[in-house]
C-alpha cells in the first residue's frame, strides 16, 4: 500500500509538472522544490528586441539584447561588456506574457554577471534595470566578483505607481543592466550574458 501511494504521487508530480511547462514558468533562480505547490508562479520573460538604452558593447551576437536573452547561460560565449569607467545601460524590450492571469504578486529583476580580472584586481560594479511608464528604476550596486553569479532585485509593487502590477505593464516592461568598468593601467571589465524576469502571480 505505501508503494502504491508514493507511485501515485509521484505520477500526480509528474503530470503537474508537463500540465505547467517547466520551461515557461520556472530558471535556475526560481524553481523551488521545498514548496512545489506555491499559489503563486512565476513566468518568465527575457530579452525580445531593442529598448531604450544601448550603451554596453555586444560581443557574440550583433544586438545587445541577443547576447543576454538565452534560456540557459552560455557564459563568455555571449555577453554585453561595459566599456567605460562610467555607468552604461541597457535597457531592452521584454517579451509579453502568455501564461500568466490573475494577480501579480512581485516582479523580480535576475542578471547574471562578473568581473573580467586584470592583475590589479580593482572593482567593477552592475545594477539591475527595469523600465516602466517611461522611467528607470535601478536595483542597488553590486561588487562584482570574478565568476558569474545571479543578482536579483524585487518589486512588489510598481515603482512607479505604487500600486499592484497589471498586466499591461508587464507586456510595456523593459528589463535590463546597469554596468561600470574600472581602468588603471589595465581594465576591469563588468559583464553580463543573461537578464531575466520573473513574474510571481496567483491565477
């Protein structure tokens, strides 16, 4: 009789799991197995075009927002760099929603970043971007260390309004980054080959 329980539960997890689309719903940053019943999922929305900002120079692909919008981290393959001592910015058109209803909980910010090293090791610096109704909103300064990590920031409400999110400013969102370089004799680079959203709604 247990065993017949756990198949059972396990093909109930299964089917859950193909019903939902992993791949739509949840990255490496948002799957949380601890509570695979959440009321509230996330959707996930990259990089889809061109936004507002430009500023970071390309490498691997020809638009800024192609070296940063993969599913799954390709590292140094693909990636924007900072090329100055100042911050530059990017900002990119996000995907609209398509399996997300109901009320949005937060909207999460994730970019994926590190510091390129030179011998002198001097700091280089990221920030989360999201752009609504025509403004920018910038996550805190990071530190950037000299492997890729995540860095996330968190908007309950819209920053802009202060109110719940709708729908319609997610599909006008823009997401993006935020880089600084550092330059002696040698250069620091800031670099970032992923950017992401996550929107945590409860349908």
């Amino acid at each position: 009789m247990r065993r017949l329980w756990i198949g059972t539960l396990l093909m109930v997890l299964i089917a859950v799991t193909a019903s939902h689309g992993a791949t739509s719903y949840f990255s490496d940053s948002e799957q949380n197995p601890n509570n695979f019943f959440a009321a509230s999922w996330p959707e996930i929305l990259r990089p889809g075009g061109v936004g507002n900002s430009t500023e970071n120079t390309p490498n691997g692909a020809g638009d800024n927002w192609q070296c940063v919008y993969e599913e799954t981290s390709d590292g140094d393959s693909i990636y924007v760099q900072c090329e100055s001592t100042s911050y530059l910015k990017d900002s990119y058109a996000t995907q609209d929603h398509s399996a997300g209803s109901g009320t949005i909980d937060k909207v999460v910010i994730n970019i994926r970043c590190r510091k390129v090293e030179s011998a002198l090791n001097q700091d280089a610096y990221a920030k989360t971007v999201i752009r609504t109704h025509d403004i920018d909103y910038q996550g805190e300064q990071i530190t950037l260390p000299g492997s890729y990590a995540v860095y996330s920031t968190e908007y309950a409400l819209n920053p802009n309004t202060d109110s719940a999110w709708t729908w319609s400013e997610i599909d006008a969102l823009e997401c993006g980054v935020d880089l600084k370089s550092a330059q002696d004799t040698v250069w620091d680079y800031a670099r970032c080959t992923q950017v992401w959203v996550a929107v945590h709604y409860a349908p």
